[in-house]
C-alpha cells in the first residue's frame, strides 16, 4: 500500500486530488499540503522515520505553480536527499513537462485529473517500489501514436506527422494541425519510423520524407521545407537525403 502526500495551494483542487487518491485500492493513506513549504516539513518527517517509518512517504503528487516555494524548486530540494519519494507532478500546465522530467518524475498528469490517467501514475510508482507485478501489455499500434492533451489521450496517425523535433528526453510531433509533446527519445523514433520513410536531417530533426516540399540549397547551406517550415540539414546527413527524395517515387 503505498503513502502519498498531495500538495496543490488551490483547496478545491487539493481535496478533488486527494479524495481521486483515496479511492485507489493501491493508496495505503493520502495526506494534503496546501504549499510547498508545509509539503517540506512532512517530507523532512517522513525521512527522518526511514523507509519503513509511521511517518514514511513513498509519493509525492506535487501541483507546479504555488506561490512561493513552487513544484519544480521543492523537486529540485528532494532530489538532494539520499532516498527522497517519487514526484508525480499534477498541474494545469504542459509546458513545464520537460523540466519535469530531468527532475525524474514518475510522470506528469494535467488538469482536470481523470480517475483513469491519475490511476496510470499510481501504477507506475508501484511498480517502481515493488509493490505491485509488471503486466505484459499489447503491442503499440504501429499506426499511431498515443498523445496526452488537456488529460486527454488521443492517437495521432503517424502519417499525418510531418517532421519531429528533439526537445531533450522528449519529442515534439508536428503535424499540419498543431504539435504535441512525447516521452520518447528522437533516436527511438528514428529507429522505430525509419520503414516508415522518417530520416534525420540533423541532430535535433526527423522528417517524413512524404511531407518534403521542397529541398533548397542556399551558399553552400541546405534545408527542407516540410509542414511549412523550413528546417536547416547538417552536412552529414545532406547527401543522403538529396538521394533519398531523388529515389523517392
């Protein structure tokens, strides 16, 4: 049974989260913070018990933007700490998911939180702690893509992706219709999509050779227009595109 510790300054919001995570057979006790400082006194009691404590934590649901000390900086303060507790961040905004990230959160829930996504992340920290087995999953669709949106999970189609662009540990999929941001390495979606026709044309570029408007060269300098934006190619990748999209049928 996992202990978890919800911290959001908004008090509605703080009791819809918390009454979601006592709901869950998987939650052993959920405690509430209404910032980030009270939040820090709990986790400072939690590992002074130890692991095993009355007063032990093992995740904590953490909003981003609180006045103060915000969701990011008391991330930041944990991770200094020899055995801190998962970090689940749960917030209105998506724009603060790379950060999130590099601060190895478990995962990134967004506003309105869903009974079914939030659920999604309680299984991801028990199985990071052990307390629950890994379960064989299906196969990905190879056809697409599943994208989270507003707590929304969608599937974009892989052939309406023009082109994908590294954003760290994450990418960043652009179609004609708007882009949306994944937890997936470029060079996997570069293995994974190069049957498909995507080719990197530079370190932080993947392209759909299908959606390849035009191929410019410009003193010495080449790029692509794909989607409507014109992506800069790295020279070592030049040559083999220009023969790819003269092959291509």
């Amino acid at each position: 049974m996992l202990r978890a510790l919800a911290v959001d300054d908004e008090r509605p919001s703080l009791e819809e989260l918390l009454y979601l995570l006592n709901a869950d057979p998987r939650i052993g006790s959920a405690e509430g913070a209404g910032d980030a400082t009270e939040a820090l006194r709990r986790i400072n009691r939690a590992l002074e018990s130890g692991p095993g404590g009355p007063e032990a934590i093992d995740v904590v649901f953490l909003d981003i933007q609180m006045p103060g000390l915000d969701g990011l900086d008391l991330a930041r303060l944990l991770s200094g700490f020899a055995e801190p507790p998962h970090i689940v961040f749960v917030t209105a905004h998506e724009d603060f998911a790379v950060q999130a990230f590099d601060l190895e959160a478990v995962d990134y829930v967004l506003k309105p939180v869903r009974k079914e996504r939030l659920a999604e992340a309680i299984r991801r920290v028990a199985e990071l702690t052990g307390n629950t087995p890994r379960i064989r999953v299906h196969e990905p669709d190879p056809d697409h893509i599943p994208v989270e949106l507003g707590g929304v999970t969608r599937f974009v189609a892989v052939d309406d992706i023009t082109h994908v662009e590294a954003q760290g540990d994450y990418a960043r999929l652009h179609t004609d219709k708007g882009s949306h941001l994944v937890r997936i390495p470029l060079s996997t979606l570069e293995d994974r999509w190069r049957a498909r026709g995507f080719v990197r044309i530079h370190r932080r570029h993947l392209v759909a050779l299908r959606h390849v408007g035009e191929l410019r060269l410009d003193a010495g300098t080449v790029s692509v227009l794909v989607g409507g934006e014109e992506l800069q190619v790295s020279r070592r990748h030049a040559r083999e595109l220009r023969d790819l999209l003269m092959r291509r049928p």
